[in-house]
C-alpha cells in the first residue's frame, strides 16, 4: 500500500535579535506557510510579534519546492524590510541565510538561519 509522507522542508529558524543581543530563536520549518503579525491564533497568527506598529497579519512566509523561505507583505500599515529595504505589498521576496527581516517600526529583527541537514 501507498503510504503518503508530509512533504519536508530545509530547517529554518528565525534568530531573534533585539537591542543588539539574541532575544530567542524560531522554527518555521515544519510548515510550508507560517503568518506573522499582531492577531492571535484564532486569526492564524503562527508567530505573534506584539508592537503597536505590526499590522495583525502582516506577513506570510512560505517555502517552496528546494525549502527556501520568501515572505510577503500582506498590505501592512507601516510596511516590511529585508536588510532595511522595504518591500512592496504582495510581492515575494526570498530570505536568504543571514537575511534580517523587520516588521514596522519595531526594533526586534529576525535573522534567517538555514540550519543544516542532519
């Protein structure tokens, strides 16, 4: 019989980083969509970012076929950056290793980190 298996994705996490010093650390490899914002789980907020700045779903993040993660501004209010360049609503943009996203105006960054397979 034809067992199906959950497809896999390369394990990403996300390297929190505020005021200059590692704050915590988050996976977003087991899913192939993760969104992030204010809302909370009842709107499908996987990673809560709580500052007055972030819209309540203000990005999705997703892998796609190799496992690389692209986020994309859902409209947000006060916009999304990658390494400070802000990107347009709607559109994908990859996040490559070492990549620093930042939503808003807060100053807490998350850096993309591609952990290795085992």
């Amino acid at each position: 019989a034809f067992v199906a298996t959950p497809p896999t994705y390369r394990k990403a996490k996300f390297v929190i980083v505020k005021a200059g010093s590692l704050a915590s650390e988050v996976g977003i490899g087991t899913k192939s969509c993760y969104l992030m914002g204010r809302g909370g789980l009842d709107e499908g907020v996987d990673i809560a970012a709580l500052h007055p700045s972030i819209s309540r779903l203000h990005v999705k993040l997703e892998h796609d076929a190799e496992g690389d993660v692209f986020v994309t501004d859902l409209g947000s209010q006060h916009g999304t950056f990658v390494n400070g360049e802000k990107i347009e609503p709607s559109t994908h943009r990859i996040l490559l290793e070492g990549d620093f996203l930042k939503l808003g105006s807060s100053t807490r960054s998350y850096m993309m980190s591609y952990n290795p397979e085992p």
